[in-house]
C-alpha cells in the first residue's frame, strides 16, 4: 500500500512538473479572474485598437493621385498587434510589435506586414498562449503575483529571457546600414524590407553585448556626424544609461546617469553638442503595487527635472539638472542650441497624467506644443505654450535633429463621443513668439491617422526650396468602412488633398512610429546588389 501511494504521488509530481507551465497558466488565469481583469472589456482591443490576424503580401495595389519619385524605398511603421488575447490586463503597449510596410517604386505600391520575430513572439506562438507578464496587470496586489508567476516561469525553465522579453513594438530607426525594429524594454531587433516588400527579422542588436540596459525607441541620429544616441533605463540602479553607438555600429560611450527615482523615461534631447534627459516625475513603483496602486504612475508633488550633459563628456558629473513643474512627455519634437540658451519642444502633459488611462479616451488633459527654454548662464529653466492645438507625435526632417527647425507636424486629437480620435494633422510654427495658428490638415469624416513622418522631395539638400520641402506619410484609417490607405501629403502646401492615396488590402490597427527609407537607405540593407532581384 506504502508503495502504490509513494508511485501515485512520484507520479504526481512528474506530471505537475511536465505540465508546470500549464499550472501557472492556471493561477494567473485565477489571479486575473479574482482581480476582475479577465473578460472585462478593454479599449486597446477594440475598434481599430484591435489585431489584424493576417500577415499579408500584396502588390500593384490602387493609387490615387501619384507617388513622387522621392518616396521610392519603404514606409515602415511599428505597432502593437498582440498574438494571443491577453490573460487579463492589457495596455496598449503591451501586443507584440508588428510591422506594415509600403514598398514603393516607380510610382507603382506593395504592402506587407509582418510580426517581429522577438523571442517573445517566438516562445508565446509556439506554447499557443500568452506567456510573458504585461504591463496592463501590473496593478495592486494581483499585479504583485502576476510578476511573480513570472519570474517562477523563468526559474522553471517555462519562459527563456536570454535573448530578452520585449515586444520590440514602437519604432523604427535606420542606422549603420540596419532597419531597427525598437521598444524601450529590450534591445534592438534588426529587421529588413525585400524588393517585393516582405518583410523579415534578422537578429537582436546587442552591439557586441555592451549595453548594459534596454535601449530606447527614440535614439536620435547627429546629421553631422552619423552617431547614435540613446538612452536605457531599468528596474534597478543606476536606473538610467547614457550610450553614444558610433556611425559604424560600435558603442563608443556609455555613461551612468544618477537619478532620484526609476523612471519611465520615453524620449530624451539632442542639441549639437548636449545630450538633454527628461526626468519627468512618471516613476516606476514597485512597492506601491502591494497598496493597491499602478506600478507606473505620475507623482504631482515631485518637480520635472531637465538634464543637460555635453555630448563629448565622458563623466556623469558635467550634468546640469533643471527644475520645472511636474509635467509629462512622451515626445520631443526637437531641441536646439540658441545664444546660451537650450530650447526644447515637446508635446506635454502641463495639467497632470494618467498614465493607465492615456489615449483610452479617459485622459481629458491632451498634450499641447509647449517650449522649455534652458538658460545655461542663469541655470533657470521657462517655459511656454507655443500652440494652442491638442497634438502627438511630432515629426521633423532627419536632417535638422538638433539643429533649429521652424516646423513640426503633429497628430491632432478630440474627444469624440468620450473617445480620443487623431483626426488630422497640423503644421506647428516652432519660432513663432506667440501662440500660433497652425495649418491643418482633417484626415476627413469617419476617419484617423497617425504620426506623419516628413520626406524630403530631394536627398540633395541643394536642390530643396526649404525645410518643408517635402511629404508626409501615414496610415488613414476609416471606420466606416473598416480599411487603411497609406496617404501622403504636401508638407510645403498642407493642402488637404493628399498627393497620393494608396488602398491597403487590410486595416492597418492604431501604431507608433514609422520610417522611410529612401532608395540609397533601402539597397544598403542588403551585402549584395539587388537591382536582379524580384521587385514589385
Ligand atoms: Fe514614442
């Protein structure tokens, strides 16, 4: 009898032990479901908020109006497109980063979209659910178990995070000859556009395994010297990296910076010889989890900071740190050097956060284009309203990242119905003294868009009749008829009447940022010529 039992319980464990990831599958399902988080609707899944499910190839699509030839190469956009529906809670940043691109040539057009190949993506599609923890149900005491499970997984061998955990779902930057694929929670994923628009992964971009923290979504490229700058930050001290990746793909610096607290840090500054940081008081939290609160959160009482280090500095000691008001931004549009003075422009949060809520139609305090302005002699830092207009995702050209720049364009929001709606596009005037009216574009009844990336007309900078001489490219979504065209604009007109409209043969969903790659930009991708390769 001792025996039978003894073989019943070793049998037992074997099977827990061969289904332990199923049984941790279980207790989230059961700690999501306690928490209420599983079946309650979520807004990032809805409406065009919600996954395609098709990864699709497909060209000669319809054109209306005609593709300028400075549009030849690819537009690339990232975005989140979860592979599996969540457990229970689900934020916006959390789905699985796809791409969808347009390949375009000789006034001809392709589409494609893809998953990006992260480990992630790989480990969850073949377990056939979703295996990595969310952002969207770190909150209160079942978030504190959520993490747990998780890290239970790692310890059990059920999920791998050596080649990292992130979604690579945010954007897309195109640097020492590599189309980048980034989320600021991992490392880059290097991804490729082909002739006839497919698109695949690559590899994970560790430059030589230096980096010591994830690398953000928003690096910024000097035009003048071709380096990569970026920012990481993490969980655990110093809980902010400086890194500086050389125009050949080598770090060439990597600097701690010192801060208060761990914070989300989305977007950072270059100006021509400083590097400018962002600590907004949008901090990570893990202990407030246990009473109940958000793991990230914005803390009113705690005053923004603005760091700005010279860019040649090797130390951290040559920061200077400026105070402000709490405030928020997720993006930057530009910054410059002028006289002694910094300026900075960035669509900001000036009348509280909520971070949980941004862009679910629950946060009524949109962005505005405001300017901080630091003065390097006094040590103060101002600031202004420079357009009244409720905007996101500034653009400006490649070519004036840090240098002084007289336009931004910008994704206009209202509330509809109790609902964010980007529903047009808007010229903002940088230099402008006074609050300025901004041209604008509507994207049309029914419909919305997204960040507008701005293409030169020409890649001779000789040969443009200013900054704004060029187009910009999005996705246009239209719910009454449930599709995507990839539309491109005027920049120097803003006429309303696009260019070029181009049918898409599926819905492209909301998504973050994009890149074009021009024709020199797109051959570089590959060691060998491909001009007798399939194209479309
Ligand atoms: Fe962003």
């Amino acid at each position: 009898m001792a025996v039978l039992m003894v073989l019943i319980l070793l049998g037992v464990a074997i099977a827990a032990w061969a289904c332990k990831g199923f049984v941790i599958f279980c207790l989230e399902v059961a700690v999501s479901t306690a928490a209420g988080k599983r079946g309650k609707r979520n807004p990032w899944l809805e409406s065009n908020y919600a996954p395609v499910r098709q990864e699709l190839l497909e060209a000669d699509l319809p054109v209306e109006g005609t593709l300028p030839a400075a549009l030849d190469g690819a537009y690339v956009r990232n975005g989140p497109n979860p592979l599996h529906q969540p457990i229970g809670g689900h934020h916006w940043f959390d789905g699985d980063g796809m791409l969808h691109a347009v390949r375009i040539k000789d006034g001809k057009a392709a589409y494609s979209n893809a998953y990006v190949q992260t480990s992630k993506y790989k480990q969850e599609k073949k377990a056939g659910r979703p295996l990595f923890f969310t952002l969207g149900a770190m909150e209160g005491v079942s978030g504190v178990l959520i993490y747990m499970l998780q890290q239970l997984k790692e310890k059990l061998g059920v999920v791998h995070t050596k080649e990292g955990d992130g979604p690579a779902n945010t954007s897309v930057v195109f640097h020492n000859k590599q189309l980048l694929a980034l989320v600021e929670t991992d490392l880059p994923q290097v991804v490729r556009v082909n002739n006839d628009a497919h698109i695949e992964t690559l590899e994970r971009q560790t430059y030589g395994g230096q980096l010591r923290s994830p690398f953000t979504a928003h690096p910024k490229i000097d035009p003048k010297t071709g380096e990569l700058h970026g920012i990481g930050y993490s969980f655990s001290k110093p809980w902010m990296h400086y890194y500086v990746i050389g125009s050949g793909g080598t770090l060439k610096l990597d600097i701690d910076i010192e801060l208060p607290a761990p914070v989300m840090m989305h977007d950072f500054a270059i100006t021509e010889d400083y590097a400018v940081f962002l600590d907004f008081p949008l901090t990570i939290n893990q202990e407030g989890l246990i009473k109940g609160k958000p793991l990230v959160r914005f803390d009113e009482g705690r005053a923004s900071r603005f760091g700005v280090l010279p860019k040649s500095s090797e130390v951290p000691e040559k920061i200077r740190w400026f105070e402000m008001p709490a405030m928020f931004a997720f993006h930057v549009a530009n910054a410059w050097q002028e006289g002694n003075s910094i300026r900075l422009f960035a669509c900001m949060y000036t009348e509280g956060f909520d971070f949980a809520n941004v862009a679910a139609g629950k946060d009524r305090s949109l962005p505005r284009m405001v300017e901080v302005r630091l003065d390097l002699d006094s040590g103060k830092a101002t600031s202004r309203i420079v357009s009244e207009v409720h905007c996101e995702f500034p653009t400006i050209p490649d070519s004036l990242v840090g240098r002084k720049t007289k336009y931004t364009y910008v994704v206009m929001y209202e509330i509809v119905d109790g609902e964010e709606r980007p529903h047009g596009l808007a010229k903002i005037d940088l230099t402008a003294s006074s609050p300025a009216a901004a041209a604008t574009i509507s994207f049309g009844r029914s419909r919305s868009g997204g960040e507008a990336v701005f293409i030169p007309s020409s890649t001779n900078p000789a040969e443009l009749k200013g900054e704004d001489d060029g187009y910009l490219a999005t996705y246009v979504y239209d719910k009454a008829s449930d599709s995507s065209d990839f539309v491109v604009y005027d920049a120097r007109s803003f006429s309303p009447e696009p260019v070029a409209r181009v049918k898409l043969p599926q819905r492209v969903p909301h998504g973050f940022h994009g890149k074009h790659i021009n024709v020199a930009q797109f051959q570089a991708q590959f060691p060998f010529d491909i001009h007798f390769l399939p194209d479309i």
